[in-house]
C-alpha cells in the first residue's frame, strides 16, 4: 500500500525511552519516494489532547478528516522510521490548516 505525505495511519510506535512500542496513530511525513526506494515511512506521533502539551505540538482541527474519535495533537518532536509493511491501516488525511500548521512545526524544529 503506498502512503502520501499527511495520511493518518495506525502503526505500532516505538517509544523514544525505552525498547517499546504502542500501536497508536501517526502522521506520515515522508515523501512516497521513501516508501518506493527503501519501502520505509517517516511518521509524527499523533498523541491525546489531553496529554500536556509540548513546544512545537500541532493540534487537529479536523478530527473527522483525519479519521480520529477524540481531540488529538501531533507532535513533531517524536519522528520514527517503519517499515511500511508494519502500518496496519490508514484511517484518514489532515486537512489544509492541519498541513500548514504540520509543516510549520517540522520546519522549526529541523531548522539548519
């Protein structure tokens, strides 16, 4: 299954802290290229709105376009490589304003 740039996916996350991994939702951030040449997918980790929220977190203004049952928040700052067999399905795609904003916050925190 080929995935574009802001689908929102199901896939088993790795944690940053610790060998773990939570099947959860994520924002696929990488070009299809990617995907075609190496079959990887880079992901943002889409996270509850009710967890504290960090510098650079992008909230979702468009739940049911991007296919999610509760207020939820990107959060550029945990990016993780998979393995593009490993996402389970894909359950929707961010909005404009979501793009925009997604965008916004990646460029901030990789400005170099």
């Amino acid at each position: 299954m080929a995935f574009a740039p802001f689908d929102i996916v199901v896939v088993p996350f790795p944690y940053a802290d610790r060998l773990a991994e939570k099947r959860r939702p994520a924002v696929v951030v990488s070009a299809p290229a990617l995907e075609r040449r190496h079959g990887l997918v880079w992901l943002a980790m889409v996270t509850s709105a009710s967890n504290p929220a960090w510098r650079g977190d992008v909230v979702i203004g468009d739940l049911k376009s991007a296919g999610l049952p509760a207020p939820s928040r990107i959060r550029p700052a945990k990016l993780a490589t998979v393995d593009a067999a490993r996402i389970v399905r894909r359950i929707g795609k961010l909005d404009a304003g979501d793009r925009s904003s997604l965008r916004t916050s990646l460029k901030a925190l990789a400005a170099w």
